[in-house]
C-alpha cells in the first residue's frame, strides 16, 4: 500500500490561515506573536495600575479606567484586524474580501460604540453636566449612513456593476469593481454631507430662537457658505459619476475651479460686509489661483504627461496589466503636477507673506519661519512624489524616505535658526541625536 503524501494534512490538525495582505502594517498586526504580546501587555499594565490604585489611592476615582479604555480602543482594533485579515471568522473574512468602505465600516462601528460607552461612564461618574450626546447624536448620523451602505452593499454593487458593464465592453471586471465601490463609497458620503447640513440647520435655527446669545451672531451665513459647499459637492458627483463625454482630467479640473470660485466667492463676500484696509480675498485668489494655473495647464498638456507616466511606471514594470498600469501612471502623474503646483504655491506665498510683513512693518528675518516651515510641508511631498516616481515599496522603505526628507528641512531650518540666535552649536546637538534615529530607520529600510 503506498503511503501518504507527507504533505497531507492531518485531520486532527487544524491549518493556520493565510495572511491575505501584503501590507506591512497589516502583516504586522496580523502576525500572531505580536498580537499576543499586546494583548498581555494591556492585560498586565491593566492590572499592575488596578493594584497600585487599590493599594495607593482606593477611595479616589478609578483611574486606570481612562488607561484601559485609551489603550484598550487601540487592542480592540488590533483584535479586529487579527481576525480579519487571518481568517479567523467567517464574517470578517466575507467584509474583508467585499470592498475597503466595508472593511472600514467594522473599524468605524467599533470605535463609535467604545467611544461613546467611554464618554457616558465619565459623564455619569465624574461630570455633572450630561454631554455624552452630542457625539452619539451628530457622529451617529455618520455611522447610520456608513451602516446603511454597509448592509446595502451587495445589492448596489450588482446594480453598478451591472450598469457599468453596459458602458465599458472593453474593461476588466477588476476597474469595474473599481469603479463601483468609488461611486457607492462617494453617494454615501454625499448623502451624509446632505443629512449633517440639513440637521445642524435645526441644531443651529432651534438656538438662535430658542436661546439669546447676542445680535450679532446669525446663522443665516453659515446656512448659505455651507449650503453652497453641499451644492459644489452635489454637482462634483453628479459631473464625476454621470456624465459620460467629459475626460475624467477635465472633470476633476472643473470640480477645483467650482470650489475655486465658490470659497473665494465667500472671502470676496466677507470682505465687503466687515470692510478693511486692504483687499484681503487677494491673498487666497491669488495663491490658490496659481494652483488653478497649473491644474488647467495639465489638462491641457495631459496626453504628453500620461504618455510619459506611462513610459515611466512600463520601465519599471513591464509585466503591469493594462488596468494596473493606467492606474499607476494616474498616481505617478498627480504627484508629479501636485507637487509642481505646491513648490509654486509656495514660492508666491512666500512673496505674499513678505509683502504682508513690509507693510505690517515686521522685521523681514522672521519670514524665515513661513519659508521654512512651508517648505518642510513641501518636502513631504516631494517625498512622496519621489517614492511613486521610483516605485519604492514597502513600509519601511517609504517611511524612511519620508523621515530623509523631513531631516534635511528640518536640519536646515535648524541650522539658520541657530545662526540667527545664538553662538552655541545646539542644532548640531539635535541633529546628531536626531540622525541617530535616521540611521537605524534606513538600516531597518534597506538592511536585510
């Protein structure tokens, strides 16, 4: 009789499952030494800060409650993650295989109820005034729209994709699922924006009548501002999702402008109804009116960026399906041109500032702290424009290129800083100590 395979599995034995996400972050989590390393160490630093409180101070309140519920919203999402992303139940692992906007349903479901379980037991233990329902009430209305699309999820998914299968012959059903999960995920979002206007009118109306709080509050502006905020975001979704003869790059244009026009719209508004000295709403049209420049420049040279992009990420990857490679060469083309608009932004805002600082008559070397501290911003970018450019993978790769970019800013400013105030060398005491840890990062990145 031949002998079985060594490689059958015992039915006595059970599998472990197989991690599903190559995330660091996600292997991280999911890896079982760590998790129980975790979840001993909330139990025991629990039950250590119960001890000291029953034996130091047991008619005081019970402190370590705020220990064990801080840290214990980060172990409950730990557990969350651990069996999701091992298989452990059959429900999760059915929500994680759907769609991210179900996957961060559970997340945003659990802290909903833990957080405000946390805020009524310290509401009605330690404070006098109830104020637990503010958060259970405006924050609910997010989670009930979540919840809705949650569980309506797998009828509006077939009804989408069965739509868009109509439309794009052509298209693998991998981009329509794509497609669909960003429509379902948008409405939602739309609908709660809709339902947090519509309510917080109430709220705001019902006070103005109900309680005096002065003649010059009204809530009649802010009913305006942000009733034309929904209407930008209502057109943005219809413009994005239902109209068909528009080049996706021309919509997201119009969609930037439409905001353009209707905050600065505002500013101009505000402008004339509290007059100043100087025409302040410049600024902001100005500014962001360069980023405009750059947008609308883009769209019209989009053919040649997303040819180049192409040829970029196809060179590093030449094995990319037709969906995948679109899809990174969208991503590369946005950072390259977003972080292109940034540095411009930058520098005109930096000429703003500067003129703003001769007329208010500050010294023109405290310009220094905008330049610097904008520009660490926009080295983040940079970073990350770099890191899609270069195709960097992985945690802590990226992380550490991140980490790079911010020390060298950071160090310059540091090093001007230093220079401007004192003779001692102190930056260099930071920066050492600083590199340090920029060290052991890139060792961690790169060493294996």
């Amino acid at each position: 009789m031949m002998s079985k395979s060594t490689t059958e599995t015992s039915p006595n034995k059970s599998v472990s499952p197989k991690k599903q996400s190559t995330n660091p972050v996600i292997s991280l989590l999911t890896n079982r030494l760590v998790f129980f390393l975790h979840l001993f160490a909330y139990l025991a630093v629990s039950g250590l800060n119960t001890l000291i409180w029953a034996i130091a101070s047991p008619r005081s309140i019970f402190w370590p409650f705020y220990q064990m519920f801080g840290w214990g919203f980060a172990v409950g999402l730990h557990v969350i993650t651990y069996l999701m992303f091992n298989d452990y139940t059959e429900y999760l692992t059915k929500v994680r295989k759907s769609s991210t906007f179900n996957i961060l349903f559970i997340y945003h479901a659990f802290l909903y109820i833990s957080i405000n379980v946390f805020l009524l037991i310290i509401d009605l233990l330690y404070t006098r005034a109830l104020f637990f329902y503010y958060p259970l009430i405006f924050w609910g209305i997010a989670v009930g729209f979540h919840a809705t699309g949650f569980f309506l999820y797998p009828a509006t998914l077939e009804r989408e994709l069965k739509g868009l299968k109509k439309t794009y012959l052509d298209y693998s059903d991998k981009k329509l699922t794509s497609m669909a999960n960003s429509k379902i995920a948008n409405f939602w979002i739309l609908l709660m924006h809709v339902s947090y206007y519509i309510v917080a009118n109430i709220w705001m109306y019902a006070v103005f009548f109900l309680t005096p709080i002065g003649d010059t509050y009204t809530p009649v502006e802010t009913t305006i501002v942000w009733g034309l905020l929904v209407g930008v975001h209502t057109f943005s979704y219809l413009l994005y999702y239902y109209v068909e003869n528009i080049t996706r790059i021309v919509k997201g244009f119009l969609i930037h402008l439409a905001f353009y026009g209707v905050v600065n719209g505002w500013l101009i508004y505000e402008y004339f109804t509290t007059p100043s000295n100087r025409f302040w709403p410049l600024y902001s049209l100005v500014i962001w009116g360069a980023g405009i420049f750059i947008h609308l420049f883009v769209v019209y040279k989009w053919g040649y960026f997303k040819e180049s992009a192409v040829k970029r990420v196809k060179s590093l990857n030449p094995e990319l399906g037709k969906y995948e490679l679109d899809s990174k060469a969208n991503t590369l083309a946005f950072w390259q041109w977003s972080f292109v608009a940034h540095i411009a932004i930058w520098a005109i805002g930096i000429v703003t500032i500067g003129i703003e600082f001769v007329i208010a008559g500050i010294a023109i070397g405290f310009l220094i702290n905008p330049i610097m501290g904008w520009l660490i911003a926009v080295s983040i970018h940079g970073a990350i424009f770099f890191i899609v450019f270069k195709d960097i993978e992985g945690f802590f790769r990226t992380t550490a290129i991140i980490h790079l970019f911010v020390y060298v800013t950071t160090g310059i400013y540091l090093v001007i800083l230093n220079a401007m105030t004192s003779a001692f060398p102190w930056s260099a005491i930071a920066l050492g100590g600083w590199g340090i840890a920029i060290g052991l990062h890139l060792i961690l990145a790169y060493v294996r």
